[in-house]
C-alpha cells in the first residue's frame, strides 16, 4: 500500500481504506478462483495496482466520464480506477464468468458504486464510452475493432476520446499504421525497474 501513496499522497481517507482492502480481498478470492499468478499476489500492489494507475498520470477523467474496461481479469486497470475517480462511470467486462465475480465480489466489499462488471465479450458491450482501457488482452488492430464503434464522440476530456492500453515490449510492429497514436513511457511516472519497459499507448478517435 505505501507504493500507491508514494505516488498518489493526496488520496481521501476513504480512498485509503479501499485501497488498502483490496490484498485481504484478492488473497482470499484467489484461493479460490484464480484470477492473478499466484507469484504475483505478493506484488499486487506493484505489479497490479500501480500499473493500472499509470492511466491516471496521463489523464485526470472529468466527472461524469464513462469508461469501459475490455478484458479486465481480476479487475484491472478498472477496480484502482473506479477508486481513484469515484465520480467516473466504470463498466468491466470478461468473457470469464468466475473472473467478472470476483471483480463483483471485491467492488461490493469495499463499497464501489460508480463500477458495475458483466460476464461478455467486447463486441456484445452496448452503450458509448469516452475512453476504453485495457492491459494486454489483445494485438491492437483486433483491439481497435472490438470497441471503436463504442467510442463517444462528445468529449469532455482534456484528452480526445480513445484507446488506454497498458502493455510492454517493443510495439513498433505492432502499432505501425495505426493513426493517432501516442506512447508514454511508465518509468517517466514510476521509478521501480518492474516498469522498464512498460507502456502505456493512447490512441485517439
């Protein structure tokens, strides 16, 4: 818990106890579904938590944002997310039924009422959303044409409505020919070496 508020010292009390929550929480629902590595458990607030915080360096959402987060796991990048932003609409969705309960389970057990999660894939998602965030689930292009139907066109962001994508590696190949692109660096905002060579890639509308 002292990593996230290394980085993030200004976080409300409330914050803080949901946060802190969320290591009880996940060692005891990944016991019995397993939804992170089990090696990673250790390093969740690390590897998991901050990692998905790494959005919120590039983009304080507006109030009111609506954000779909594709692929999510466990709950991530959504469930740090929805904390850190408690006035931002959050929808999770897996096409992994038992990973989307517990996503539920811990949202409802420290109390999260602006994040809901849902058992389908991308392409069944309805609705419109400003931003779409995700960690690696998939090659960009096939990424792209899952969710860009699903993209609002009304902003009410500093940054244009898009892609938030967590992932590492060199991306070169996999991004060329993609428009509006741009690629942050995660050491620029963290100095820990699990983030050497991660990134974080927005792709505007």
């Amino acid at each position: 818990m002292d990593i996230i508020l290394k980085y993030f010292p200004d976080l409300l009390e409330k914050q803080i106890k949901q946060f802190s929550q969320l290591q009880d929480l996940y060692n005891e629902w990944n016991s019995q579904i397993n939804v992170i590595s089990r090696k990673d458990m250790e390093n969740l607030y690390l590897k998991h938590v901050l990692h998905s915080l790494a959005i919120a360096k590039v983009i304080s959402f507006a109030d009111g944002t609506k954000v779909l987060d594709v692929g999510t796991g466990g709950g991530f990048p959504g469930i740090p997310l929805a904390i850190l932003f408690p006035n931002v609409e959050f929808l999770l969705v897996d096409s992994i039924g038992k990973k989307i309960k517990v996503v539920n389970e811990v949202a409802n057990s420290i109390g999260l009422k602006n994040l809901r999660a849902e058992h389908k894939r991308a392409e069944q998602v309805n609705g419109q959303f400003d931003f779409v965030v995700s960690r690696a689930v998939t090659r960009m292009k096939v990424f792209q044409q899952w969710v860009r139907k699903r993209i609002s066109t009304k902003q009410r962001n500093i940054l244009f409505n898009g892609i938030l994508y967590l992932k590492g590696g060199d991306l070169t190949e996999e991004l060329r020919g993609i428009k509006n692109v741009e690629l942050y660096n995660i050491p620029d905002f963290f100095e820990e070496e699990f983030f050497e060579t991660k990134k974080l890639v927005y792709i505007s509308l």
